[in-house]
C-alpha cells in the first residue's frame, strides 16, 4: 500500500495535516496564520516547503526518516504540541547528529526547550516515550529534504573541485533522493555527468545580468549547439530568482540531457551538525531534475530556464572567460588519483564589447546620464535565425552590456536594482 501524497498548502508552503475520509486538508493548528484558506498542492509540485524538524521544531530539517506510525500527539496545556506526525519525520541536522551518536535525551533537551517546558518532567517523559515510539521502530536509511529554504551559503570559485565531488559521492552513496532522483541509474549517469562536467563559476555581475535576462527567457529548443560543454556544473555567486537556484547541473544522454538545479544546504549550521552535512551531503541539495530531449521545448519558466539563459550568454560572447586559481592541496589530490588536475572557468561580462546595434549606438538623450560610471542597458531576448539554411531559431539577449568606460566601476541601472532580491553591493573602489 503507498502511502497518500503529501501536500503541502500553496499559500504559505507549510505541509497540510489530513482529517477524515475522503480527506480534507487543514492547517497544522499551532501555525499561525493570516486566516487563509488551506490551498492544498502535491509537495512534489514545491521547490520549498515550510517544514519543521518534527523532534524539536527546527525551522530546517535536512533528513526523513521512517519509524513508527504516530497518529496524533498533544503535549502541554497553553500553547503546546498538537501535530499528525505520520509514519515520517522530518529532523534537523543536529538531531540527526545525536540520534547517530545515540544521545536521543539531547533530541529530548532541544524538545523541551523549543515548546518551553523547562520545568515540567512529565512532559520531558511524555516527549521522551513519542521520540522513542518512533525510533525504536525506525526502518534504516534516510531521504535528503531538498525543499528546505536554507540561508544562502556563498561558493567560491576555488572551492568548485571539492563542491562537485562532494556532490558526486552523495550521488553515489546509500542515502535518498525524492521523487525524480529516486532512480539509482539516473543518480549513477548524474555522478559519471559531474566527473567529466567543465565547472563554470558566475561573478557578481554576471550573475546580475542572467538573472535579470533569465526571468524574460522566451520558450527555447534545447540543443547540443547551446550548451558550453558537453557535461558542465555552473554555479551562480549568488541565489538567483524566484526560486532561489545556485547550481546547475547538465549530464548529456543518449538522447538529450539530465538537467538538475541545486540550492545551497547547511547555512547556520555550526560545530558537528555542520562537519558531518558537509561529509555526508556537502554544499548543493538538488531542488529540481528532468530529463530533455534534444530540441525540446523548454520553457521560459521552467526550472532550468536559469541555466539554458546562462548557456546562451556564454555562447553569444557576453561573457570573458578565465581560469580561477585553484589550492595546491585540490591540484595534489587529484594527482594522487591520477585525475587530471580540475579547472574551473570564471564567467564574467565581456569588458570593451558593444553590441548596442549601430541604431542605437548615438548618444542617448537626457542631460542626467553618468559618465564615470559604467551602468546597465536592461536588454531583451529577440529569436534570431541560424544554422544551415537559417532555418532555426535561438534566443538572442540584445543590449545586454554595460555602457561607459571599460574601466569604469560598473553602477547598478534602477531597472536592474528594483528585480534584485538582496542588497546592492557596495561599489568598486580603485
Ligand atoms: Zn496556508
Ligand atoms: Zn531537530
């Protein structure tokens, strides 16, 4: 028997509890909310639920675990724990660290001390008896929480070599994936994919600009003449869009391409909790994975719509390309295995190129416009033709340059800075 599909409401991203049959979905009664409707939506259909660590209420559960089925549970008189647990839990890093460890009275500790129960040793006990009810009966193994909203974890360029092959091996190991991961053949090409995959590594700038163009990508045949490399895992310097994507991956097919995006886990995460995510997970959880055909029609909201924009740029000659410095001890350890020594391309905006169409090459009007600043044209996707015959079609971004004097720091255009979703950065100073 499977069990029912969870959902989760599409309003606020917090799981759904189920009452009766057929059921109607309700809101978890502890949460507080604006008084809407639930609006209830498959999980699977999220790229981020608000989920909790059902041990001790931590707003970012990293794993699932099955044990026993615990229908409903209240704890506390004023304000305590009523829930529907189910026969999965979600835990925190740090509890899963002390359920590892054995030290299940910590798991308890941070029970009692999230709901306020300081004083009150029968309420530690009745905490107690419903973790244990759960672990004693645990079934061995866990599945990564991919919809977990983490704070951003910034990646530097050099630190791409260790990135990719922690991702590698967490592909390759025994702990779950959801949903479209679920196939070990699937996990097993992404990894041989990662092992072979150029990494591109996206600066502040360019970042700004493939966001700003990919939220206005229009519907694009995927093809081999798109992609940078034949295999390639790019990360952003930052978070990019709405669905707050920091890596991409693509591992060619037979017939097309895995294309998977990440967001960054563990940030926040201190002390063991940290070192062990890192070891046994890294930096990147996947958020979404689909496979695509050669000319498939992707479109301009999908998931990847990131990184097909970003493919474009760089093959439209936006972008300047260069090698990052990489540590001695990464170069060593790969010699160690006899892999060849990585590199990792920096992406950054191509300086002393102007694309502008000579129409509008003449100065703009306007007596306000700087001079000692380079600052952003806000561009446009415009379908030119190509290939033989000029019979197919690809996005091109028009205007996507900065204008002024290449040496210029570059400032940021009002259209720019009101679609960014942090702070502007401080600017260059020489
Ligand atoms: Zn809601
Ligand atoms: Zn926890």
């Amino acid at each position: 028997m499977t069990a029912p599909e969870e959902m989760a409401c599409q309003v606020c991203l917090s799981p759904l509890n189920t009452l009766g049959v057929p059921p109607t979905y309700v809101h978890p009664i502890q949460l507080a909310t604006d008084g809407h409707e639930p609006v209830p939506v498959p999980v699977r259909q999220l790229d981020t639920v608000q989920r909790r660590c059902d041990f001790c209420g931590d707003p970012y559960p990293t794993w699932t675990l099955v044990g026993g089925e615990i229908a409903a549970v209240a704890i506390g008189a004023a304000g305590g724990l009523v829930q529907n647990f189910g026969q999965a839990w979600a835990a925190c890093a740090t509890c899963q660290t002390y359920i590892d460890d054995g030290r299940n009275d910590k798991v308890v500790d941070r029970a009692v001390q999230a709901l306020g129960l300081g004083n009150r040793p029968e309420a530690r006990e009745r905490i107690e008896q419903l973790h244990l009810a759960f672990l004693n009966v645990r079934v061995s193994g866990r599945t990564l929480i991919t919809t977990t909203a983490w704070p951003a974890t910034p990646i530097a360029a050099r630190d791409l070599p260790k990135v990719r092959d922690r991702l590698t091996r967490f592909y390759r190991g025994r702990d779950n994936l959801p949903f479209a991961f679920a196939s070990n053949d699937v996990r097993q090409q992404i990894a041989d994919g990662l092992d072979r995959s150029r990494m591109y590594w996206i600066d502040d700038d360019f970042t700004d600009l493939g966001e700003y163009a990919a939220e206005k990508l229009p519907d694009v045949a995927v093809g081999r003449n798109l992609t940078p490399s034949t295999d390639g895992l790019l990360v952003w310097s930052r978070p990019v869009t709405r669905r707050q994507i920091t890596a991409a991956s693509w591992t060619v097919t037979g017939d097309g391409w895995h294309l998977v995006t990440y967001r960054t886990i563990g940030g926040g995460l201190h002390g063991t909790p940290l070192q062990r995510l890192r070891e046994q997970v890294g930096w990147l959880a996947p958020m979404h994975a689909g496979h695509v055909h050669e000319q498939h029609l992707l479109p301009g909201g999908h998931p990847a719509a990131t990184l097909v924009a970003a493919w474009l740029l760089i093959g439209q000659q936006a972008a300047q390309i260069t090698t990052a410095d990489l540590d001695k001890a990464v170069r060593k350890t790969y010699a160690r295995t006899n892999r060849p020594a990585p590199e990792v391309r920096v992406v950054r905006i191509r300086a002393g190129r102007d694309t502008t169409p000579p129409s509008r090459r003449s100065t703009p009007a306007g007596p306000e416009r700087p001079t000692n600043n380079r600052f952003w044209v806000s561009g446009h996707w415009r379908n030119q033709p190509y290939g033989p015959g000029r019979t197919l079609r690809r996005p091109v971004y028009i205007n996507p340059f900065l204008r002024g004097p290449d040496d210029a720091p570059i400032k940021l255009s009002t259209t720019v800075r009101m679609l960014k979703s942090h702070k502007p950065k401080p600017e260059d100073h020489d």
